[in-house]
C-alpha cells in the first residue's frame, strides 16, 4: 500500500475539534465508517488519541478490525505507526493477532521491528502462533523473526515462574495444528525448549484445556522428538498429566514411547499409578499395572478401598501392594544444614530406586550447575549424597571416576561412594558438603591476620596441598584448582572436589606445573579471605601474584609454586614442610630448639650455625634488626642481668635473639618474673607479632643443614584425618 507524500492537514482551518470528536473517531474506526474517519481528521480530531483504559489508539482499532483503507487514511493523516498501547503493544503486533499480512509489511516498512515485543514479552510472531495464523508466521519468518526466541518479563514476574514461553509452546496450548506443523516441520522450532517453569510445549498442550486436539499435538511433538520424561510445574511428568487428565488414549501413547519411565514422580512423590489410583480411574491403573508400573508408591490398597474400588483393590494386592504400606519416618533429622529443608522434603517422598540411589531431578534439589548434567542432592545407599550427573560414556564422567577410584586412600578428597546408571546417564554419588570455599570465606568476616594466627588458612591449605601432592603421587593432576571444587563438610574438614577435567600426568610435567600454578593463587585467595577474586588472580602474571601480598612468608610459598624445582611429582609433598604450615605454638618451639644448640649459647662466631645466620651486608632489612631496641626495656634489663657478671649482654645479632627466646621460655613463667609475664603475655604470640619474618629467615637460612632437624617435618605433620581436619603440630621442647 502506497501514502501520500504530502500531509493532507495542510490548508485546513485551526483545529475546532473537541474531547468528544476524539471519541467520535475511535467509535468510526470501529464501524469502518472512513467518510466519518475523514470528516472527524479534516475538523481535528487527534489522530494519535489513546484511550484512557488501555491505551487503544485509532490505528490500533483500525488493524483489529482488518480496515486497511482506514489504516492508510490514519497514516496519511500522520498516525504514530509505533504508538504502543499501556501493555506496550504497537500496531505491528496486532496485525499479527489478526494475521493480517499486508498490513504486518506496512509497519515493517514504517519502522517496525519483526522481533519488537510489548510488556509482557508477545512478539508478533508469538500472538501469530497464539491465534493459529499459519500465513503471518510464515511471512514473519521470512522477514528474521526468532522462532525460539522465549518471552521475556519484568523481573517480578520472572521471580513468579511468567514468561519464557516459544511460538511452539503457544501453538501447542491453544490446540493450533497446522501452525505447529509448520512451526517444527518448516521452522526448526525447538519442541524441547522450556519456560519458567521448566514447562516444554508438550507440558503447556497436556495442561491445557482449551482444544480438542491434544491426541494429535501430542503425537506430533513426540513424533519431533518431544522428551517423554520432562517436568513440567510441580515436577509434574507428561505421563502424569495425561492421568489426572483421565485420558486413556494419552496414557496409552505415551506408554508406547521407548524411553517413557512408567514409575517417575513428580515433586510430591506421587506416580502415574498412584494419581490413577486417587484419580478413581481403574482402567488407566490396570494398564499402568500390566505396563510395569511399580505398586509400591504409596498407600494404594488404602486409597483404592477408601474410594470404594474394590475391584481396583483387588487387583493391586494381586500385583503385590501391600495393606500396610509404612510412611516414612516424620523425625528424621538430616545430618546435612545447608540442604536440609531438600532433604528431608526428598526423604519424605517417594521415588523409584536407581540401584542404591535415591535422587529426583528437579530445581529444588539442585546444588549447582554444570557443563554436562548438574548436582543434585540424593541418597546412596541410605547415606545424604550430592550426585553429579553425566552422559553415560562421557569424558568428563570416564576422567572423574577414573581419578576417584584410584584415589580412594586420599581421604582429603571428598568421599566417593560409588556410581550408578539409569536412562543414558551415568550418576555419581559423593559425600554431601556443606558450601564450597568461596562461600565459607564470603560468610566469614575479615580478621586482622598479622595479629591474630589464621588457624583457618593454615588448616584449610594444608587439606588442599596434601590433597593435590596425594593426587600426584598415585599419577593424576586436578586441572581445575578454584575456590568453588574446594569444599567444606559438615565437621568443617576441607576437600577437594571436580575432578572431570582431571588427567594422567605421566609424560606431561606440565600438568603438575599447572597445579602448582593454580595452588599459588589459591594460597593467596585463602590468606586474603577471598578479597582478591579467584577469576582477577587467574589473568594477573606469576610476578603480580607474588606482590599481592606483603608478608615474605607467604611470597615464599608462592614462589616456590611458580618455581618448583626437582622432582614436580614428589615437589608439592616436600612444600608440606614449610614455615606456613607451622602452628604459632611450633614456630615459638623451634626458635627456642635453636637457641638451645651450645654454639649459640656460648657464641661461637666461628660454628656453621651461626655463620649461616649472619646477615649479609647487602640483605633488606628486617624486624629484627636492632631487637635488643624492640624489646621493652624492662624485660631487656631483666634478661641481661643473667651475664652482668662477664658482661657479655645480648647483641643484636639473629643468634642471640635465638638464645633470648629460648632464656625467656625458660625464665618466663618463674614467680619472681610475674612483671616480665605481664608485659610479654603469651610469648608464642608476642615473638610472632613483634618479629614476624624471623621463621621464615631462619628456615631459609638454614636450608640443607643439620639443623632442620629442629623443624616440624613433613613426617611429623599430623595426618588429616577423613572425619576432619586438625591442625599443624611440632615437636615438644627439650629440656632446659
């Protein structure tokens, strides 16, 4: 349809029309009276009037009614072609409610966009599908409209479960067959795709009660490859609607289906068998029956009895239900806090056993998404379980059963139960933890750590070192070290989880290099309470990580895992002894170990002890450079009586602050030294916060010497135990 290039407005008079001549032009457009419509626009009348209720301007109504030489008289009389009504339709897409295809290229001409929606997401193409007109799809997909695209909402209506429907889903609600045949035959239309509620457009057709053709809608989209088994709202399966819709033809073609689970439930628990059951429907129980169908589901014989279906009750005690069918136990408490609410909810309800698992796929029991087939809560073998689900024969599930079972003796992983396989799907059952690392540090507030020992991050990275060291031991390497595959059970012990992208490293040194590398980050995410985000750390550089923090304990341990050096197999294990790993308790012992050896008490300038600890003219400077300074002068002049006799006072050398340490200790907690306690307190305390790079400056030093036998080994590290963790012990101190 071709418009006047000129504006027919021109020349007339000054508008005298009125409110009422504005309603005058609505009621004309409705009758089709265009001489009214012209008369009404050559005194004034508002062309763009917009009702008060809903927003209807004079070319809205002009396209509901299919009047395509009102809708160019409106135009050419400058109607917006764009105006949208209060739910944010434009005219565009009521010409796709009415299907009118002249008019939908009229607009598209005019500015319109084929994707353009209104308020509550309806595009053109969607009120196409709704009202079944079969030639303004086609047209519309011809001109880039999205056939999968999925109705978006405002945010409160999304939190509600609205929106997210497809064209398909639409067709097949409102019973539109030849609208769904061009939709999945001609279109591509995905006949899996879901809603907000998870409802795909088999779902909305079985829900629905507005047409008589849900036999053929539903044969359709089985027959396009429709998934029999998806939930729809309340976790509601196909089978189960079609029951408590007592159609017997639905339930009959459903069961031919060769992939259709008879015994699923939905989210309360309840089978097809047990709705037929409710649902008094006898012949839809029987062929459930025949078909398989499992009859320990619930109280069958009591409900069946109770309706007075005898016949029926019958029938079910002689497939073997029972009289006396136990509920399950109402004081059952889960273990588990984070997921207890599931748990119990999950517990209650009935479902059909996979091998030893109890598990219901379902939003309410998901614990996180993955690449593949996500986490869910579940039961195995009785035991609270967080089940990760994949494609049977997948890579992924081949590499993390692979590396659990051959890492069964690392109880600094999360425990592996076992596995078991229904439908094309591989599940495996795992230990339930409480929330992943990531979550634990952003519930924990942040505490001054050079005040106070992080007992937390010391505990917690010595889980995680020894669990990766055990890893590559036995020949695997993690691959994907991240705050969230670090989880913290109910006892609070630390493991290590995620092992899909897990490998064999033999040959490839490089695997164990990338660990290590992904562990000098973590060290840093931990010491930091995840202030510093895990993704930030992963792009800055090996040298920008080590800056991040300024303590050179830390720095150290980190380099040594950019650097390794040595066997990179066994290299992680031997990192297990370093000062980080030390309790405040056992770096106190070891400093007061060493300032018992007789070369540092008697100073002998010439011994290798204190020959390796020597400052070197060219060192940094450190806290306790001048520590006869530091020292309160009380406590200083009470330590140096001891050699007022020879003179031979404290020096600020690092090998009499040694011997200082270990006099103190011995002295400390004698009555007549009460003042000296007062002012040290706790000497563990007060040497790591007054002088807080000297184990690190004595372990460094004295590297490679006999005298690491006065440090904690890796040996005497206690093990972590599987029922939790415990915290880095040293040696008890000699004798004074």
């Amino acid at each position: 349809m071709e418009t006047e290039s000129h504006d027919p407005r021109e020349g007339l008079a000054p508008s005298t029309a009125t409110v009422e001549d504005n309603r005058l032009l609505i009621e004309a457009v409705q009758k089709g009276d265009i001489k009214q419509v012209q008369r009404l626009l050559e005194r004034g009348a508002d062309v763009n009037f917009q009702e008060v209720e809903g927003g209807w301007t004079p070319l809205h109504n002009a396209v509901q009614h299919g009047r395509e030489d009102v809708v160019d008289l409106l135009l050419r009389y400058g109607a917006d072609p764009c105006r949208r009504k209060k739910n944010g339709a434009t005219p565009f897409l009521v010409a796709g409610i009415v299907g009118n295809v002249t008019l939908l290229e009229l607009f598209l001409s005019k500015g319109s966009h084929v994707n353009e929606c209104d308020l509550n997401g309806f595009t053109a193409f969607m009120e196409a599908a709704v009202y079944g007109k079969v030639d303004a799809l086609k047209f519309l997909y011809e001109n880039g409209a999205e056939v999968n695209m999925r109705r978006k909402t405002k945010g409160d209506q999304k939190r509600v479960g609205k929106g997210g429907a497809t064209a398909l889903m639409d067709a097949a609600e409102h019973g539109h067959v030849e609208a769904l045949k061009v939709l999945l035959a001609e279109m591509g239309a995905d006949v899996n795709a879901r809603d907000n509620m998870g409802r795909s457009a088999l779902i909305h057709a079985l829900l629905s009660s507005r047409h008589e053709h849900v036999e053929t809608i539903t044969r359709l989209l089985l027959h396009h490859g429709a998934d029999v088994n998806i939930r729809g709202e309340r976790g509601k399966t196909p089978l189960i609607l079609a029951v408590e819709k007592k159609h017997l033809g639905l339930v009959q073609m459903l069961l031919e289906q060769e992939h259709i689970d008879i015994n699923d439930t939905d989210s309360e628990g309840n089978t097809a068998l047990l709705a037929a059951v409710q649902g008094r429907q006898e012949r839809i129980a029987r062929l459930l029956c025949h078909r398989g169908a499992r009859v320990d589901c619930g109280n069958l014989v009591i409900i069946a009895r109770r309706n007075y279906d005898i016949s029926l009750a019958e029938f079910l005690l002689s497939h073997g239900a029972r009289e006396d069918f136990p509920p399950p136990a109402e004081d059952w408490v889960p273990q588990n806090s984070c997921w207890g609410e599931a748990l119990k909810h999950l517990h209650r309800i009935y479902r059909p056993m996979i091998g030893k698992l109890k598990i219901m796929i379902d939003e309410e029991y998901k614990i996180a998404d993955t690449s593949e087939g996500g986490i869910y809560l579940g039961f195995y073998d009785g035991r609270e379980a967080a089940v990760k689900r994949f494609l049977e024969g997948s890579e992924h599930a081949l590499k993390e059963v692979s590396c659990l079972q051959n890492s069964r003796e690392n109880c600094n992983l999360v425990t592996f139960y076992g596995t078991e396989s229904h439908r094309d799907c591989l599940y495996v059952c795992l230990a339930l933890c409480e929330r992943t690392l990531e979550e634990h540090l952003a519930m924990h507030s942040r505490v001054a750590a050079e005040k106070v020992e992080d007992e937390f991050a010391r505990s917690a990275l010595l889980s995680v070192f020894k669990a990766v060291a055990e890893l590559h031991l036995v020949g695997y390497a993690h691959q994907d070290l991240h705050p969230q595959n670090i989880l913290i059970d109910s006892k609070n012990a630390v493991r290590l989880a995620d092992f899909d992208k897990s490998i064999k490293h033999a040959g490839h040194p490089q695997a164990i290099e990338s660990d290590l590398q992904a562990l000098g980050r973590l060290v840093l995410y931990v010491v930091k309470m995840g202030d510093i985000p895990f993704e930030m750390l992963k792009v800055q550089n090996n040298e920008e990580v080590v800056q991040l923090h300024p303590d050179e304990e830390i720095q150290d341990l980190i380099h040594h895992l950019f650097s390794p050096g040595g066997s990179l197999q066994t290299q992680l294990h031997a990192m297990l002894g370093h000062p980080f790993f030390w309790s405040w308790e056992s770096r106190y012992r070891t400093l007061q170990d060493l300032g018992n050896e007789s070369d540092i008490k008697v100073r002998d300038t010439t011994s290798t002890i204190l020959q390796k600890l020597a400052r070197g003219p060219l060192e940094r400077s450190r806290s306790f450079d001048r520590w006869t300074a530091v020292i309160d002068p009380d406590v200083m002049r009470k330590m140096n009586k001891f050699y007022e006799k020879n003179k031979n006072f404290y020096q600020d050398t690092v090998g009499d602050l040694l011997k200082f340490i270990r006099n103190l200790g011995a002295h400390i907690n004698e009555k007549k030294y009460k003042k000296m306690k007062v002012i040290i307190g706790d000497p563990v305390q007060y040497f790591q916060n007054t002088f807080p790079d000297l184990i690190i400056y004595v372990y460094t030093k004295l590297q490679g010497t006999e005298y690491t036998r006065h440090f904690p080994q890796t040996q005497d590290l206690p093990k972590l135990q599987c029922d939790g963790a415990a915290a880095v012990e040293s040696k008890p101190n000699g004798p004074v």
